[in-house]
C-alpha cells in the first residue's frame, strides 16, 4: 500500500534528519516509527503527508507518487492526529465526531450515519452525540477524540504521539480501543511513540529509527528476541527482552467459565445467583451472549436499597480483551490496572471466556520478576487454586 524508496530530509547546515530510508507497508498494518530524540521519526512521518517536504526520494500509495498530489488534497485524505486529541468545547459531540467530514463536504445524511455508527463502538449512547464535551465524563471525551480521528474514513491514520500528555491508566485504555478500532475497521496506522512498551503493545511492526536511519524494522516478537545491534538491545532494555520474551500462550489456553446473568433479572436473582455460585461478580450478557457489563458485590450492596434493576445497577464501562490475545499481554494489564480478572469477547463481542488472577499466578510472578530460569513444574496453572469460587471469579 505505502512504499518508501531512498527517503531523506536534509536541513540547512547538512543535517540528515532522514537518511535513505526504504520501508513498505502493508494495508491494516499498525506500524510504529520509534527512536531516541531526534532520530527522524516525526520527520519520516510528516513527510508521508507533505507537511514536510522531502529532500530527495520517493513515496508511493498505491502506486501512485504522492510528490504529483496536491498537498492540501492529499491531507485531507490522510488522518493525522497529534498530541491532546482534545474535543472543540462550543462543538456537540456529533460535530465534533464529523469536523473532517465536513470539511470534506460530506451530506449531513453521511456525517450523522458515520456519528451513529461510530459511537456504538464505543458503547456510548446515541443521544450522547448532542451533548457538549464537558457534560462527558473525561473518559468518554478521550474516546470521542479517538473516534473524531476515525470518522473520515481515511485509508491511513497518522498518529504523533496522541496518548504521550495522559495519565497511565486513561493511556492504556485508549491504547486499548484504538487497537480495537484500528483492527475492527482495518485502518493503516503509523504511530509514532517515544514508549517502546507502548509500540510492543499496539504494532504490527515497530521501525526504530537513530540518527535519522532505520535500525530495524520487524515485529515486536522478532525485535524482542533478535535485537538487529546492540543499540536496539539498549534501547528496548535488558528487563524488557526478559518480560517481553515471546510466549506462544494465549488467553484461551487458561481462561475459565465466566458466571452470567442478563439485564432484565433482578438485583434479588442476582444475589441469589452470586450465593449459589459463591463468587463476587457477574457478568451482564443479552439474549445472544454479547458482553454488556458486570455487577459486583459493592455494586450490589449499594444498589439494593435505590432500584431493583440490574441494567441500572451493573457497571457498563468493563475492560475486555479478545479472545486470541497474548496471555502475557493481559497478565500486565491485569497488575497495572490492580484488576481480578478480564473477560474474554469473540469478534462479535460474545463473552467467551474469563482471565483471573488465580489461574495465571506464574506468569504473574513471571512478570513481575521475569524469572525465566524458575522451572515450572506445569501443575500450577491446571490445579484447583483454592475453593471453586477463588477459580471462577475471585
């Protein structure tokens, strides 16, 4: 899709901010451009854009040089989002979702369908897309300028450090949802990121960059495990190469039977439920098994004396991974998030499975000291970690 042969940028002085750089890819790729201060990295993917323009070499999409596109053209075709995706406060949420397709001169019958549907999958409301910014959680604002980065429907998205400015906790959720959408919706995404265990979490591919020349450009897996020199080894960490090493497990080798209730049953059926399976926490499904939130015994104990409702009681906002993904990946979301388990969805959203604490104990103890060398002895992770309510939910 994206293919750059003998790109440089040169400055006055004789500086190389790039220096022949030659990359390709690929279409629904998420590729992340990484590298010390000054490598190049912003330079590199300004110049795809023409923000910048090159000194010498070329670029191509789809085969066609993007040097013979007008400029302000060829922008507005290509996302770009930079640090503090922040929302226009004068501006509701829907128009803020279609700022570039308006300026794109879209029908107001397209914008309003592409607000729709973008903020299903988000699970926000409808009626939220009429809303002002601030009367949105600051959670929710972040997710909407996720979606404002989406809604032109560009073929690439080009990412400048969105998430460097946010507390750890509200990054890792938006790292988290726009890995989703990026997949669910196939984008092209270069990203450019200073945190290298921001690029392992979210590329396809990472290209680290020094002194304006890319060093290596591969897979997390294959960077993690064959560092090209030992300046990548420096730069990605001896305690990294150790945590990150690869594992071939995933979240459906250890997830267990998560314990469901639907949202039209009482708060009484669900403290009955929670007794009779002794665990602290169910988790809300519809009709077809699709994940719409949980209810907890805090949640319950509070809720019992105001409403009798399960939809109004549970907790919509609840993090998820899919299934497939890394083991490895949820166990560190697990500790940096102090979470007890992560529910597992398919494709279609459908609760599939659960990840606790209690089931992946050595790859926590793995990742927290990255002890390696310990042999395992294979029997922890089958075993009955205590009572059968600690193995479900606990």
């Amino acid at each position: 899709m994206l293919k750059i042969e003998q790109l440089s940028k040169v400055y006055k002085g004789g500086k190389k901010a790039v220096d022949d750089m030659n990359l390709e890819i690929e279409r629904g790729e998420f590729v992340a451009f990484i590298g010390t201060s000054g490598s190049g990295k912003t330079t590199a993917m300004r110049m795809i854009n023409r923000m910048i323009e090159p000194t010498s070499g070329t670029i191509y999409l789809d085969g066609e040089d993007l040097a013979k596109k007008n400029p302000v053209a060829l922008r507005r075709s290509i996302g770009y989002v930079i640090q503090q995706i922040g929302l226009m406060p004068h501006m509701t949420i829907r128009e803020n979702i279609t700022l570039v397709p308006k300026l794109l001169k879209w029908t107001k019958e397209k914008k309003d369908q592409t607000a729709e549907r973008l903020i299903e999958l988000v699970n926000l409301p409808q009626n939220y897309l009429d809303l002002y910014p601030l009367q949105l959680s600051g959670g929710q604002q972040q997710r909407i300028g996720v979606l404002r980065a989406l809604a032109a429907n560009q073929d690439i998205i080009l990412m400048d450090e969105p998430f460097g400015a946010l507390d750890p906790i509200t990054r890792d959720t938006l790292q988290d949802l726009m890995k989703d959408l990026q997949q669910r919706l196939g984008k092209t995404v270069i990203f450019v990121t200073h945190d290298m265990d921001e690029a392992i979490k979210l590329a396809d591919r990472i290209c680290i960059m020094h002194n304006g020349q890319v060093i290596q450009f591969d897979t997390p897996d294959n960077i993690l495990s064959n560092p090209a020199n030992e300046f990548v080894r420096e730069f990605i960490g001896s305690h990294r190469l150790i945590q990150e090493k690869p594992s071939a497990k995933i979240v459906d080798d250890v997830m267990i039977k998560p314990i469901t209730i639907t949202s039209e049953k009482s708060i009484n059926d669900a403290i009955r439920l929670m007794v009779k399976k002794r665990v602290d926490t169910l988790f809300v499904v519809d009709g077809q098994n699709h994940l719409r939130g949980y209810i907890d015994v805090e949640s319950l104990t509070a809720a019992r004396h105001t409403t009798t409702s399960i939809s109004e009681a549970m907790e919509k906002d609840v993090f998820y991974v899919q299934n497939g993904t890394k083991l490895q990946d949820s166990v560190r979301r697990i500790l940096k998030r102090n979470l007890k388990n992560i529910p597992v969805v398919d494709e279609e959203k459908r609760l599939v499975g659960l990840v606790t604490r209690a089931n992946i104990v050595d790859m926590v103890y793995d990742t927290i000291w990255g002890d390696e060398d310990t042999e395992n002895d294979g029997n922890s992770n089958n075993q009955e970690q205590q009572t059968g309510a600690d193995e479900q939910q606990n």
